[in-house]
C-alpha cells in the first residue's frame, strides 16, 4: 500500500515540476521495491518503472530513461503484463528526440501506432508523416 501511495506522491511532483522531491520520492519507492522485491506484484512492478522513466524523461535525464525503459520492458516481458508497454516507449521516444534519434524514435512512434486498434473513420491513430 505504501508503494500505491508513494507512487501517486511520485507523479504529482513530476507533474508540478518540482523534480527534488521527485527524485526524492523516487529514490525512497526503488528502496522500497528493493526491500519487498518477493512480495511486489509484476503489476506495481511495470507502473513503477513506467513512472521512474517518466521521471528521467521529464528531467531531462535521457540515458537514464533509456535504462528505465529497457528495466520496465524486461519485467513486462517476464510478467507477460503490457498494458504500460506503450506508455514506457513514449518516455523512450521523448528521450529519443532529446538526444536528436529522430529516425528511431519515429520508427517506434510507428511501431506503437500500429499496435492500436483502428478507430472509426480513420485508418490509424496516430501518424508520423
């Protein structure tokens, strides 16, 4: 339950921007998971390294965010859990544009459009062109 807690704390900093105690927070929830790693569940897993790449996304932190991604995907991998997996690759993506990999970052922008189901009236949701 405290992991819950701490993780809403967690994205309203980000969201305020006040990125200290965010990483404050942060550094407090992966504490936390490293203490009860046998008794999180997979899903609390996958959110909290969906939120922690947002936070290095947001913070301007890129290699870190990278590293958070490929964490996150390889626990929703394991897990078999990937209802996060599209979110996670938009912090890759913002990273990816940071550090100027704009051709990668549109071929993943591609990938996830294409995993999305179609929408009335048009053909796909989300367009890189």
């Amino acid at each position: 339950m405290r992991i819950l807690l701490e993780a809403d704390a967690l994205l309203y900093y980000i969201w305020m921007g006040d990125f200290p105690k965010a990483a404050e927070t942060l550094d407090l929830l992966l504490g936390l998971a490293r203490l009860k790693k046998a008794a999180i569940q997979p899903l609390t897993l996958a959110n909290l390294r969906t939120f922690q790449a947002m936070y290095y996304a947001y913070a301007g932190q890129p290699e870190a965010c990278f590293r958070a991604v490929k964490t996150g995907l390889e626990v929703m991998r394991h897990s078999g859990i990937a209802i996060m997996e599209g979110q996670i690759r938009i912090y890759a993506i913002s990273a990816m544009i940071c550090t100027g990999q704009l051709h990668t970052a549109s071929q993943m922008l591609e990938e996830i459009g294409n995993t999305l189901p179609p929408t009335p009236g048009r053909s796909r949701c989300i367009t890189t062109s």
